[in-house]
C-alpha cells in the first residue's frame, strides 16, 4: 500500500510497554511505510530503537522545530519524512487494521484531511460515555479524534500548522480548510 504511518511519541520510561507497540508496528509496517518521531529522553529512544523491527524508521524531532505542543514537532517531521502522498497522522493509543488502513487511503484519493470515527474497545464504562460523546459530536459537526489522514502535498503546500495550540488536531483540519482543501469528516 501507498500509505505512510506517521507516529509521534514521547515517553518518560516509567510503565511503557514497548514490546506490544513494537508488534503492533512490525504487523503495521507489512502493509505501509511506518516512520516513528521519538521525542523521548535519550535513554528511552534508544530502548525504542532497540526494540523496534529495522524496517520501521525511528527519528528525532526536526531540531528546527520548537513548538508548545510537541506532538505537533513529530507530527512535522513525520509528514516532511514520509516518503508516500498518503499519510495517517497516528497516536500510540489508536490501532489500525489493514482495512482500516486502506479505507482511509482510499478516502485520502479524494480529499486532503480525513477525519476517522474513533472506536473504542473493549466497552469499558468510559468508552461508552466517549462514544456517546463522539456521535452527539459527528451528528452536529465533527468529532475530533488523535488520528487523521492527510495528503503530504497539502501539508506541505500550507506551511504545516501552528504548533502552539492545545488542540492540535482541529488546529490542522483549520488550516487545512482554510486553504481551500478539501477535509472529510
């Protein structure tokens, strides 16, 4: 596939389980370009790099890039690194099946920012109450969830986003609309 995973992380070391989000990017990296942007302490990117599959590209930040919220650093330098147009824009805490994956590829064909549904499982109490939340949303406007795709020539095209902002994601899907493109919900 086409597709490029963009996944921004920084970790303190306390508690992080490496080993399943290892597995879970090998499986990922079968189907698309995987590139990790580790703004971890120089102890714990190197227990990253030590436990990620070779194929999985694993840098540091863009050192010109200094933004307030730093997922916003990786998310740049991620979408600057990706070597295909189509590109999801992930979060440590979301998994992709390889539909999952093509069907928001197939959405990018024709659009430059598309905003997936968030699912949660299992149906804990608090996932429940945070799907009621994300349908009220969706069903009035949208929702905003960690993870969106987006076409690497519009990022590129606008310049990227301000980074110093709290809401990262709806401050990408503005400007992206801003510039006239064209952003899937």
């Amino acid at each position: 596939m086409q597709l490029s995973y963009v996944l921004p992380i920084r970790c303190d070391g306390s508690g992080h389980e490496h080993a399943e989000l290892a597995a879970y990017l090998s499986r990922t990296a079968s189907i698309a370009e995987v590139v990790v942007i580790d703004g971890s302490p120089e102890a714990v990117f190197r227990d990253h790099a030590a436990a990620f599959p070779d194929r999985i590209r694993h840098l540091a930040p863009h050192p010109d890039l200094a933004f307030a919220n730093g997922k916003v650093n990786g998310v740049t330098t991620g979408v600057r690194e990706a070597m295909h147009e189509l590109v999801v824009i992930a979060d440590d805490d979301v998994r992709y099946e390889e539909a999952e994956l093509r069907a928001v590829a197939e959405l990018l064909r024709t659009s430059d920012l598309v905003v997936p549904q968030n699912v949660l499982d299992p149906d804990t109490w608090h996932a429940l109450w945070d799907t009621a939340r994300t349908l009220l949303n969706r069903a009035t406007h949208t929702d905003y969830p960690g993870t969106l795709g987006i076409r690497r020539s519009s990022f590129l095209s606008v310049g990227g986003y301000d980074g110093d902002v709290l809401f990262e994601n709806l401050e990408l899907m503005r400007t992206i609309t801003a510039a006239g493109g064209r952003v899937r919900p």
